[in-house]
C-alpha cells in the first residue's frame, strides 16, 4: 500500500489540476487535454515517478479523461443540432484507426521521445492559437476520397501521441475548410470520442512497470487521476463558461497560448538537456 502521505499530496495536485483544466474549457473553449498531460507530467514526476513510461501514463489518463467530457460536449451540442453528423460519420473510420495506430507507437516509443513529439505539437497549437485568423479558408468544403482518406487517421495518430481529444486539430481544421464555427467546435467533441475510446482501450493493455507506475494505475490509466478531473471539471466549468459571459476571452486565449508554448518549450528543454 502506498504512503499515506504521497497519496494525500496526490490528490491535492490531481485536484488542483483538475479545477485548473475545467475553468480553462469553460473559459475558452481550450481542450483539457492539451492541459493534462504537462500537469500530470509534472506532477508524478515530483512525487517520484519519473519512470521510463510516464508521458504513456499521462497520455493515456488525459485521453480516458476526454471519453467523459467529450460525450457530455456532445449531447450538449447536439441539443443545440450543431453537431455536422455526416462529417462526423465520414471522418470516423479514418480517426479510430489512426488512434488505434498511435496506442501502438506510444507504446513502442520512450518517454522522452514523448515528451519531445509532445512539446512540437504543442508549440504547433499554440502559435495558430496565437497568429490564426478565423477567416484564414484553404478550400470551401471538407476534404473527401483521398484527402480524408490520408487526413483522418493522421488526426487520431497525432491527437493521441499528443493525449488530445478532437478540437486541437479539428477545429482548425474544420475552420479552414468553411465549417463555421460553432459547428467545428461542436463535430470536434464528437471527434474526441472518437479518438479516445480505442486508444484508452488500448492504453489498459499496456504493460507498465507497476515499480515506477503511480498507485491504481491499470495498464498505463491512472484511475485516481481519471475520477478526480473529471468531478473537478464538473464543478469549475462552469465557473469558466461564467467568466467567459463576464469578461472577452480573446486576450486571455492569447495568454494562454503564449503560456502552452512556454510549457511546450520547457518540456523539450527536459527531455532534450535533462
């Protein structure tokens, strides 16, 4: 059985996490994901699990995370018909065997090589958060034959190396290709259901050294840090949707993506320099 005392410092950081992850998606509509996995990273690696597997961890729990608010996104979505089900039906397919691909890798490659894949991905969201205009348009429909054919599965590979639901890609995505707006938002949750049932499937298969895993972890999923965000984002996104009807959040999205490209950086800078 675990220290007591490590299992209380745990929860308190799971917590923090937690809270912090739901107030940004309520606040700018920022997938939890992108947030999750430097959190968690950093936080088992202070409690003392910087195992040779610790960025699978951390993928694998922030993707089981998005099964739940994936799907409530999309009911509450739906309700509204903003979900564009024949995208969403086409893309599917392509996305789930990409997932499926990118378990697969994620198992095969080291933590570090992670962390490194993790960080230029991330500095790739980040600068189009910060420098992508929403009228910026490369085609006026979505991409069909083999345009999707190649495109789906990229976007579940890279969504699940990257420990991401639907919208990072997505949307842009989306955006670019004339879908407006709040229907790209709304497709893009169903994509994170999509990408994240069969990698987390996948993930629970993972065999990880139970001596530099944290405690209740099955497979690579971390089951305390799964239930803990998800009944912190119950409570906090709220609070952010709150916010965001309080304030404009176009500068604090622009802080923010300035800030995930500061953790992206430091994030190469560990795992390239130690």
């Amino acid at each position: 059985m675990p220290d007591t005392t490590l299992l209380l410092q745990m929860l308190v950081l799971l917590l923090v996490i937690g809270a912090f992850a739901g107030v940004l998606a309520g606040l700018l509509g920022v997938g939890g994901g992108v947030v999750l996995v430097a959190a968690f990273f950093y936080a088992f690696q202070a409690l003392g699990y910087d195992g040779p597997q610790l960025m699978q961890i951390c993928l694998a729990t922030s993707l089981a995370t998005i099964i739940v608010t994936s799907l409530r996104s999309v009911q509450g979505h739906n309700k509204k018909g903003a979900v564009d089900w024949t995208i969403l039906k086409t893309w599917a397919p392509g996305i789930a065997i990409g997932a499926a691909l990118g378990v697969w890798a994620a198992a095969q490659l080291s933590s570090t090589a992670l962390q490194v894949i993790f960080g230029l991905l991330a500095i790739t969201v980040g600068l189009y958060m910060l420098f992508g205009r929403p009228e910026w348009r490369v085609a006026d429909q979505m991409p069909t034959g083999l345009g999707r054919a190649v495109m789906s599965p990229v976007m579940g590979f890279l969504s699940v190396l990257m420990g991401i639901g639907g919208g990072s890609f997505g949307v842009p995505l989306m955006s670019l290709h004339n879908v407006p707006i709040h229907r790209a938002v709304a497709t893009a949750a169903g994509f994170g259901v999509i990408i994240a049932v069969p990698s987390v499937l996948g993930f629970l298969l993972v065999p990880v050294d139970p001596a530099t895993r944290p405690p209740f972890t099955i497979g690579a999923v971390n089951l305390p840090a799964f239930g803990v965000v998800i009944a912190m984002t119950l409570i906090t996104t709220p609070w952010g949707v709150k916010l965001a009807h309080a304030m404009d959040p176009k500068p604090l999205k622009k802080t923010f993506a300035v800030f995930l490209v500061l953790v992206a950086l430091n994030m190469l800078r560990t795992a390239i320099w130690g």
